[in-house]
C-alpha cells in the first residue's frame, strides 16, 4: 500500500489530477489515494483559510503528494498561495524543487537552429528560503510615504542541503545561477556552498553564470545545460523558462521533495488555468508526467518510466491536445497514454 | 557644445566606446567627450576603489554619459559593480532603466515561428531600489551556522515614478511583471502603484504577469508585448531575456535615466567580454545604438535615428561582425555603420 495525498485544488486542477491518478492507478495498483477535493478556492473565499491544520496531518500521513494547481479569478489575494502551496513546501520541509526538462518531440520546440532543441537539463530550486520566506512588512502602509520590505534569507544549512541534491545529481556538470554582484550576502553565501560541494564532487563540471547571462545562454542554447543550482526566486523564473524551452506549460512537472525523508508532492508546473475550465482541451500530459515524477522520488523508476514513455509515443503520433499539435480533447489524450503504456 | 563623459572601463569596452564616440562624433559634432579612462578594474585591484569621489564630481558635471563595460577575470570581488556601476545609478539617482528592444533583422531571431519573431518592446525598470539597494548582512559567517540576508526594499515615491515613466511611453499597453504571490509587501506597493498609474493613464491598456509567466510568455510570443515594468532584479532578467531574443547581447543597449534631471548614462547590455578582448572581433552595435540612446535622451531624435538606421541598414546587408553573421572586425563593421550615416 502506498499513501498518496491528492490535492486537485482549482480550475483545470481537477480535471487534470483525476487522469494523473488513473494512470498511475494503472502502473501503480498499490496506490491508495487520500483526497482533498476540498482545499480549494471556494472555502479560501468562504473562511480565510484553504488548507487546514488536519489537512496537514492527513498530508503528512501520506508517502507522497499529487498536487493540481491553485488559484482561481474570484481571490484577489496573493497570500491564497503562501496558504497552500508554500505552506506545504515549507512546513514538510520540502526542500528541493526539482524539475528535470527533455524535450518531449522536436516539433515542440520554439527555437530556430535544429541543434539547440533538445535540452535535457534539470533545475535544482532550493524551495524553503531565500525571498519566498515572506519576512518583511511596510512602513505607513497605503499612504504616499509607503516603504515595503521583503527580506531574502539563506542558511548554510539550507543552501548546503539543496547544493548537495543538485551535485548528486549531475550527470556531467552543475551551473550555479545567482546574483552574487547586487545581492551580496546572499550571493556569497551561495558561492561558498557551491565552491564546497564542487569539492566534494571533484568529478562534476561546474559553472557560474548570473542570472541573466543565464537566462539569455538558455535561450542562445538550452542543450549546454546538465544540472542548474539557483535560489527560491532565480530557480521559479529559471524553471519556467527551460519548461518553455521543451515545449510549454503544459508537459512540465515537478517535484517539491524532502530527499531525507523521501516525502515528494508532486505538480504541473502550470497554474489553474481558469479560461481552460470546463472546456476540455487541459492537456494532461504535466500531470500525467507529475505522476511519473512521483514514482521516480519513491525510487520506482521503471513504473515512472512506463508513463514517460506511453506519452512520448502518445505526443510523436500527435494523440494529444491542442497545445501539442493534436485534437484530442483532456480525457481522450489521457486514455491514449493509458492505453500506450 | 554638449559634454558627455565617456567610461570605457575593461575589456572589450574600449574597443567598442572608441567605435561609439567616433560614430557619435559623426552626428553630434558638438559633442565634448569627458573621457574617463582610468576607472577600471587595475585601479580597483590597487586600491579597492575605482570610481573616485571626483571622478563621480567630474560625471556629475556632464548632460550625460557613455559606459563601456566594467569586470576582469582578475577581479574576484563582486562589489566592483557595485563600486562603479551602481554607484553611478544610484548617486546620480537614475532612476529608470529603459531598454528599447526591436527585432534588428530577422535572422536574427532565436524563434522557429517567423510570426513571433518581430518584436519591439521595452522593458523600464526600476533602477534605485529593491534588492539592489545592498542592504543585509550576514550572522556567523564563513560558519556552518551562517544566516545570509538581504533586503528588497521599495517606496511609493520610487516605485511612482518609474510607473509614471512606463506609462507615459507606451504606445500601446503596459504589462507589470512581479512576484505578489510569494514577495508580499513590495508586490503589493508595485501593484498598488501599478494601479493608480493606470488609473491616471486610462488610454493604455494594462496587463499583469508574475515574472515566471512573464519568461515563459515572452519566449512563446514576445510580439504580444509593448512596455513591461519591473523591480530592479526582475528588470535585469526580462530586459536580457528581451535582447537575447532580438538578436543577442551584441546589440542590445540600454539607458539609466533620471527623467527629471535629463541625465542619461548609456551602455551596451553586454559585459567586458574578457575572451574577446582584443580579438577585434567585439561587436560594436550594442555600444552605438547606445549612442543613439544617449542622443535620444538628450531630445536628439532625429540624430538618434540616424545612427539607427545606418545600424540597421549595415547588418542588413550583413556588413557585421561573425555575432550578426557579417565577416567584419570591430573596426570595419563601425566604419561601415559611419559610411551609412
Ligand atoms: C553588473 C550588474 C550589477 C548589472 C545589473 O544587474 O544591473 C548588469 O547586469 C546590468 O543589467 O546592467
Ligand atoms: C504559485 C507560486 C507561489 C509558485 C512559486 O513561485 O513557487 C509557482 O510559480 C511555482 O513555481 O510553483
């Protein structure tokens, strides 16, 4: 028996969970799901609060999370996420967000030059510090004199954590992103961690790029890319970038992960997608593949690559939606992958 | 006459400022460089400073100015950005960074899809505040107990008028780019701001992105976009990321602006290039167009787009460097650009 928290949340969230589930129902019968259809934005709207304390309890009761998406066009605030999603990252201490990024079929490319398509890299977010720890406040608020302050916190211990996932990982090199020349002590921090892990790994490659540099090298040419090692904010923007790279939103999936105690929830990396709702054309294949990632952070591969590889078949045939080049609708290029594993 | 002070700083620098001042000579016999060619970074490495109090007395008493590039393999402390750079953004109080960006030729673009290749936006960011402002500190550093912090920090009056900025050059439509769903109070002293711009300005159009969706739109289709504005730190990636997919850093240029005061500090978007230097294979677009820039600051329209169009026209015909697809040097390709004036 394996306890899967499911979380489908808002929007196409739903629509997408419910295929993710049955096709690792199909690889996976083991899987016995603990849903929480009700940790969404209705009840974030009717009580403050989408994700209660026993919520949490019956999360961190599960081996592992699947996760659809949140937000929704009624709440405009932005704490709805800090209430969910981060609360989860944070408080099971989900400290790597990894998203490895292939691309899935030449065709989906959006760059010009044939011989920079097909990047296969994997960014490596440290995902429970930096900016996104929401330390910060604003001095006379709402008036003409308004000071805001945020404040970017790093820990040896937490940036050493997620340095050594993302050495560990490396299969040829690790290019460390940061901002290190206007964001000093952050930046130093960072740079000695990585300097400490490149000797522990003398075998790994490394590289450091700053943020933008690294931004415009991925676009001039993503398959120079092994491992990316970046704080909070660079790895959310980084991420986003080399999903688009490989083909868009809808086939990235990541992985919120404790290695330590091997506790992964796993999501799409697209949001709810309110405008999609109800019409059918949510392309499943991020869920689908948050599924697989799930399999692979309980350390069964060969099940996680069943799915990749039923949906690299379904996506080359074009038994895909819209957004892929096909015609088939959320539900018919979900059955598609199920009947190609 | 019309004095400018000229920073060529290291590297490819002198190289590509030498092209730009000649070629600004062109247009602008008034001009009256001020050059300053001692800030770099062998004047840093001697005495830990290379802008002097009165080499910054000497810009200070210029219209405007015109950067090369500062960095050196030699120099492994990141403050030397911070020494020159920023200082000169922040004393002079430039307050806006605008990085006009077009598509100079279509074969230049990354993008597969000749429809979304065109595009022709700016990106105005906030050039003063946020996470630039070097405020933070470490506890227990260089130890394993080692708590990094930095601050982003926004004000109503800094954050106004660089809205006020935006606003008042679109053309068509504004798009805030921001992290409100994880930077609580500056996200929303920007949205805040954002609005109220809006509001005074009913004629644009408006739109709003977090940064990751922002990268990741940008990349699908960037001709959607007219002016974005941004932080400081998410300005830095957006504008590179602008650039890298109109044709690279070799022509991208940008423009610290204090609006109010005139006083514009150009600069190429790319860095000292430590490889290229004396190669003589540095292309010097980015440095010229950053001339125009400077010309169109100081209300120089018509002379700004002299240079432009000579610029245009020279790659067009591909009398370039190899960056562009030309076979020119440095030299060859700025005296082709003058030829086309
Ligand atoms: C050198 C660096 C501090 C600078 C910045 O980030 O502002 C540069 O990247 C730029 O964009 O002009
Ligand atoms: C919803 C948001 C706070 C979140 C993030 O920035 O971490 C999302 O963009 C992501 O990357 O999972």
């Amino acid at each position: 028996m394996w306890r899967i928290a499911v979380i489908p949340g808002d929007g196409i969230g739903p629509e997408v969970t419910t295929e993710a589930l049955r096709t690792l129902r199909e690889v996976a019968p083991d899987v016995e799901p603990d849903l929480l259809d009700h940790i969404n934005a209705d009840r974030f709207l009717a009580s403050g609060t989408a994700l209660s304390d026993q919520d949490f309890a019956r999360v961190q009761r599960c081996e592992g999370a699947l996760f659809g998406a949140v937000g929704d066009p009624r709440v405009t605030d932005p704490g709805y996420a800090r209430d969910v999603l981060l609360r989860l990252r944070f408080d099971l201490d989900l400290y790597v967000n990894h998203r490895p990024t292939r691309l899935l079929h030449d065709r989906l490319s959006p760059l010009r030059d044939p011989a920079r398509r097909a990047l296969d890299c994997m960014v490596v977010r440290e995902n429970t510090e930096g900016l996104y720890v929401g330390v910060g406040g604003a001095v006379r608020p709402g008036t003409v004199h308004e000071t805001a302050i945020d404040t970017e916190v790093s820990t040896y211990r937490g940036v050493s954590r997620a340095m050594e996932f993302a050495f560990a990982r490396a299969a040829r090199s690790v290019c460390l992103v940061d901002k290190a020349n206007a964001v000093p002590h952050n930046g130093s921090l960072w740079q000695r961690c990585f300097g400490e892990a490149a000797a522990r790994h003398p075998e790994v490659a490394t590289r450091h790029l700053y943020v933008d540099a690294a931004v415009m090298e991925l676009v001039r040419d993503p398959t120079e890319f092994d491992v990316i090692v970046a704080n909070n904010a660079h790895g959310d923007v980084l991420s986003d970038l080399t999903a688009q790279l490989a083909g868009g939103p809808g086939i990235a999936a990541s992985a919120n992960l404790n290695p330590r105690t091997g506790f992964a929830l796993c999501e799409p990396l697209h949001g709810s997608a309110p405008g999609l709702t109800g019409t059918g054309s949510a392309n499943p294949v991020a869920a689908v593949l948050s599924a697989a990632l799930l399999l692979d952070c309980a350390g069964r591969t060969e099940e996680a690559e069943t799915i990749r590889s039923a949906v690299r078949r379904t996506v080359a045939d074009l038994r895909c939606t819209p957004d892929l080049g096909g015609t088939l609708t959320t539900a018919q290029a979900a059955s598609a992958i199920r009947q190609a594993l």
